[in-house]
C-alpha cells in the first residue's frame, strides 16, 4: 500500500500523518477534501463525525450540523444502516483499512474505512467512503447461488475459461475422475479428452465459446487412474456484463455402466437373434418342401401329421430359447429396466 505524509491546511492536527492513499485513480486526500465524489465522512479515533464532505450530506439528505459528533453508532441506528460487519471495530484492532458491504435505504452499497495514522501508527481518526455496490452485491448473491448448485449436484460441474483452461470445479469431478484440486487448477480441458477424440471435442468446444449450447453428448474421458471412461457431456457458454462469451460451463456424468448395460442388451439379442433364424430359417425350409409334396400329391395323411408334429417341436425349442436367453439378461444385468424385466420373464 502506497504511503504519503501530508499536513492538510485549514484542518485540524488529527489529519496530519501517514495517510493511505491505496484508492485506484485518486487519493482519499487531497487539499480539498469536498472534491471527493463519493459520499465520505471523516471520524475522530473515539469515533464522532468531525466533517462530512457534500456527497455525504446529499446521500443521508441531512445538514452537515445534523452528523456533527454523531457517534458512527448513532448513525447506524439513525440511518438504519446494516454493515457486513463493523468495519469501525476492526480497523481500530488491526489498523488496516478495511471494504465490507453496508445496506442503506435497501440499496447494497461497497463501503471502506481508512485510517489516519499519526507519525508513530496510531490512529487519529478514519475515513468512511461509500460506493455504488449494488452490482457488486448482486453478483455475490449470484455467486452464492452458483456455490449452493456446485455442491448439490451429483454430475460433475467443470468452468473453463476462454483459454480452455479450468478454473473452478466442484466436488463430483474428483469422485468421477479422481483428480485433486493440485491437478485440476490450470490444466487445459483437453488433458481429459484422449488424443484420439480432442478434435471432436475442440470443436463442441469452438461452438460454445461462439456462443451456442451443447445439450448432450458422449465423449471418452481420462481418470486419473488412467482408465477410460465414457461420460455424457453437456456445455454452455458464459458471458461477461457486456455479453461477451467469458468462457464455458461443462457438466459431465459417468455412462460407463449405462454403457455396459447397453452393450450387455445388445449382446442378448444377438445371440437370441442367432438362436432363433437358425430355426426359423430350417422350418421355412421344410414348410416349403411340405406345400410343395401337398401340390403334387406326394404327401399322405400319416406324413403331414409327422410333419406338423415334428414343427411343433421346432416351435416350442425355439420357444425354450428365448425363454433361457430373456433368464440370461434378468440375471445378468442388475440395472435393467423394470418394465423390460417383466417382459422378459413373460
């Protein structure tokens, strides 16, 4: 923090001493005190009013010989303003200067308290300065929210800045890819895509930092442990104040046993496909011969009844089949849908 000492003309000794002049653009002191925009008012160190610039007396729409040796507590209570938490108490016990958050007419504003230390550090007084805070308040509620979200959320939550680099994530993203805070802070989001799908996932990427959403899609993704596992991905960008794409947002979700249930269906009804067309393809066979020995008056009656019983066989085999392969997936995948095990067991 940036020190000067000056001696203020006109004003009483107490303002005389180290003064922080810290303030972007300007100094909280200058020759003048009534040239500072900003609502401020000046405190003797047992915490009375000794001056009040215009901005001040405009902002609590009082005459300045109505804050004149107001206790800073006084004006808490008359002006019905609430404090993140006292910044007078804490300047006093650190002699730093301290920012909070103070509430006036429901309106949030950013407040900050300077001391005026003296030639040895002690204080001989504060200035309390006022600025338009409610944006700022707004976006800590927003910030706020956005926490309570992360946290809640079983999906992995990843934010990505516009240089593909991660800068917040929650919880879930070290229960599915096992990375600790140490790996994940300024690694590029492609050091979670394999080699062979970054391309793929660059340009999902490219058309979210355009400014498009990315409702779902599945991508191969690296655990720490080095196993590949599928996740289904959705993205969205993020926009400064002034609209501008800022970054992206990614929530991610383990599929990998959707995906083993998938493949395990898909597995069942191969193999009961190839249980059945064997079958099914040697009765069209025979049925085929059967109509044809009808035409021509080669059939009995004893043959047609052997033949029809013999398909009967075929048809309950087959039958029996289906009835194992459907067993086969009840048993063998414990996430099946429930609707599709009651048809199975059919």
């Amino acid at each position: 923090m940036l020190i000067h000492k000056l001696k203020m003309q006109g004003e009483p000794d107490i303002l005389a001493g180290w003064i922080p002049t810290d303030k972007i653009g300007k100094n909280l002191w200058t020759d003048k005190l009534d040239v500072i925009e900003e609502p401020a008012v000046f405190f003797q160190s047992d915490g009375t009013v000794f001056h009040t610039n215009p901005a001040a007396l405009s902002f609590y729409g009082v005459e300045e010989a109505d804050l004149l040796g107001m206790h800073c507590y006084e004006m808490v209570r008359r002006f019905g303003l609430r404090f993140s938490e006292c910044p007078y108490e804490k300047m006093l016990n650190g002699g730093e200067p301290e920012s909070g958050m103070v509430e006036y007419d429901g309106v949030w504003y950013a407040h900050r308290a300077e001391p005026v230390l003296g030639d040895n550090g002690e204080i001989h007084g504060m200035i309390s300065t006022i600025q338009d805070g409610d944006e700022r308040f707004r976006l800590h509620a927003v910030s706020e929210q956005l926490n309570c979200l992360l946290a809640a959320t079983d999906n992995s939550v990843l934010i990505v800045g516009v240089d593909q680099r991660i800068v917040r994530w929650n919880h879930a993203v070290g229960r599915i890819f096992g990375h600790d805070v140490n790996y994940l802070k300024g690694r590029l989001i492609y050091d979670l895509v394999p080699i062979a799908f970054r391309k793929t996932f660059a340009a999902f990427a490219d058309r979210v930092m355009k400014g498009e959403t990315i409702s779902e899609f599945s991508i191969p993704a690296i655990a720490k442990s080095g196993d590949v596992i599928d996740v289904s991905v959705s993205m969205a960008p993020l926009h400064d104040p002034a609209g501008t794409v800022s970054g992206m947002i990614l929530l991610s979700r383990d599929v990998s046993g959707e995906r083993a249930v998938d493949m395990r269906l898909v597995q069942h009804l191969s193999d009961t496909s190839v249980r059945i067309n064997g079958p099914l393809s040697h009765m069209r066979t025979n049925l085929e011969e059967t109509v044809a020995a009808l035409q021509d008056g080669l059939l009995t009656t004893e043959e047609l009844v052997i033949f029809l019983t013999l398909l009967m066989k075929s048809v309950g085999h087959i039958e029996e089949g289906l009835r194992e392969m459907n067993n086969v997936a009840i048993d063998g995948i414990e996430s099946i849908p429930e609707e599709f095990r009651k048809y199975l067991a059919r």
